[in-house]
C-alpha cells in the first residue's frame, strides 16, 4: 500500500496542523507494513532507522495525531498490546473494512479484506434507527501452517 504523502500533508494542513518529517515518517512506516499490526514501540524502532533524532514521545503524539484525523485505527489482538494499522482512508472504497484472522496455536494474525457485514448493518440501522460508525471483527482458528504440522 502506497503513502500518499500529498494527500497527508494536504490533511494535516487542512486541520490546521503542521506536515513534519516524523509524521511523515511514521505513516511511511506503517504504510510500508500494512498487515504487520504493529505496537509504538515497534513503530518507534523503524522510524528510527530514517530517523535516528526522533523521540518515543514524539511516536505517541504522532499516532494520537493519525487516530484523531482516523487515518489510522487502533486495534486490540487480545496479546496485551495495543497496535496500530492504517484506517480505511488508505484502503479502496469497495473493501473498506477488513478484519483480522487470529491463529490460537501460533498467534500469527491475518487481515481479511471485505465488508461483509454492509447488509447486516443496514438491517441494523433500519430496525432499530441506530447507526454504526464502525465495527471490528476478529475470527480464532488455525493458520494453514499450524494445520498441517498437526500442532492443534
């Protein structure tokens, strides 16, 4: 998945803030690893490769910055950790949710693309008048590694 560093920089001026070379950094990292889930810590630790001066401080007010203007999500993978991947911004209009498939062997996560719940929520919405903002699936089984070595 490819930055649009245009589009971020034209998003943070838009509210108001400014386009800083760590906040470019850290969407750069976590658009070169879309499906790596990765925790601030572990953001930290990359973005320090291309920049050595950036402080574990400035991470977490940059992701704070990216959760507010939604270009990022903060998800739970129930492994204590708190990580973060990019939003919906970043993905096409037809799949904008994915979900996340968690290995209980292994614990490898995948994400699953697909809004497969569209019609489930509109029925949700039309029966009942409340309207959903945004949900999150997480679905446990065995990852193809762990079925075939048999370590159920």
């Amino acid at each position: 998945m490819q930055l649009d560093r245009k589009g971020f920089e034209n998003l943070l001026r838009e509210k108001g803030l400014k386009v800083t070379t760590q906040r470019v950094a850290v969407l750069s990292v976590l658009s070169m690893e879309p499906d790596s889930h990765l925790t601030a810590e572990e953001i930290y630790d990359k973005v320090r490769v291309s920049s050595p001066d950036i402080g574990l401080a400035t991470v977490y007010r940059t992701i704070q910055i990216l959760l507010e203007l939604k270009i990022i999500d903060r998800i739970h993978l129930d492994d204590g950790y708190v990580r973060y991947e990019l939003g919906h911004v970043y993905e096409d209009e037809v799949s904008h949710h994915h979900h996340h498939l968690i290995c209980v062997k292994c614990g490898r996560v995948m994400s699953f693309r697909g809004d497969l719940l569209e019609e489930f929520e509109s029925r949700i919405e039309r029966e009942t008048g409340f309207q959903i903002q945004d949900h999150e699936v997480k679905l446990y089984g065995y990852c193809t590694d762990c079925q075939n070595t048999g370590n159920r």
